[in-house]
C-alpha cells in the first residue's frame, strides 16, 4: 500500500475482498491454527475462521490496529470484528487500535482457545475432528444464515469499497503514516 500507484491498490484490495469472501462464506470447516502474531489482515483472516487457536505466547498480538497506522478499517472489517466480539469492544478495540495478547484475546473473544505452542496444531486437528461431525448440510445452511448480511453487504458495495480504499490510501498524509511506520519496523529489526 506504501508507494504504490492507485492501479496496483486497487487490484490489491479486490484480492483482499475475494480472499475474505472465500474464506468467510467458505462450506468448509476453517480453524485458524495461529501461531505468531496476527495484526491487521492476518486478524482478518483469522477472524473468517469458524474457530481460532492462538499460541500462548505473550509476545504473539491479535487485532485490527488500522488506526496506528493512519487508516481506518474498512466496514466489513468492522462487521467481521463485532460479529465475533460484540460491538462496544469491537467499537474500543477499533478505534484504539488494540494489539491484544493472548489471554487478553481470549477474554474479549478475538479466539476460542489459547494453548501453549507446541500444541497449537494438534488442538487445531481436535477442534476440526468435532466441527466435521456435525452433520456437513446444516452447519454449512447455519454458518451462511448467520454470515449472509455481512457478506451481502459487501458485495453489493464492493466497488465504492475499492474506490474509497484507492482515494483514502492515496492520500499523501497516509502515504506519510505509511512510510513512518515501515521506518519504525525497519528500526526494530535493526
């Protein structure tokens, strides 16, 4: 998103669109196994899932921190958030930019299980072995019942989405965030 022309952001957030549209109202059981941190778009993809397990790590961060990086997150991220979490935390989290960690994500409900990390796979398997034995048609009529206002607002605003994603983005006091947070990253690496 940092320096790159309007053409490229713009197919860039119709990939993000597709890639949470397939995810979100995917037939298949999805269990996120998470295993690092998972700001932003790895929050948001995780957040698609029907069950997340997080590593007990305390150096390992879960959430949608848009805000400290000078943009705001897009509604279906917000929908997705409150869908999981509930709307005044949702609203607190957002707006903060909450990084939380794993106990933290576990309380306000960003996850359904934090195990230490050599087991973060195999609680994965355990969790997906109960999923699957529900009967396949029913849960599958369930998870779109409960996801189809989500979604269907999305695909009926997708292309102002991405309209509005390019001018904001663009934005040279964006750009500016932007680039002072990759510095600050490169600064921590170094």
């Amino acid at each position: 998103m940092c320096g790159r022309n309007p053409a490229h952001c713009a197919e860039y957030w119709k990939a993000v669109q597709e890639l949470w549209l397939r995810l979100y109202l995917s037939n298949l059981v999805v269990i996120a196994a998470v295993n690092g941190s998972s700001p932003a778009g790895g929050c948001l993809i995780a957040l698609t899932c029907d069950y997340r397990v997080l590593a007990d790590n305390p150096k390992y961060l879960m959430g949608l921190n848009e805000t400290l990086l000078g943009i705001v997150a897009p509604f279906w991220f917000k929908d997705t958030l409150v869908n999981t979490i509930g709307h005044r935390a949702a609203e607190r989290a957002l707006q903060l930019g909450l990084l939380f960690p794993p106990a933290e994500a576990l309380q306000v409900g960003m996850v359904d299980k934090v195990v230490p990390e050599d087991q973060v796979q195999s609680t994965a398997l355990s969790v997906m072995a109960q999923w699957l034995a529900i009967p396949d048609h029913a849960r599958q009529l369930t998870k779109n019942m409960m996801r189809k206002a989500t979604v269907d607002r999305l695909v009926k605003e997708r292309d102002s989405d991405i309209k509005n994603f390019v001018s904001f983005i663009s934005r040279d006091s964006i750009q500016k965030y932007l680039q002072m947070y990759l510095e600050k990253l490169k600064q921590k690496k170094g």
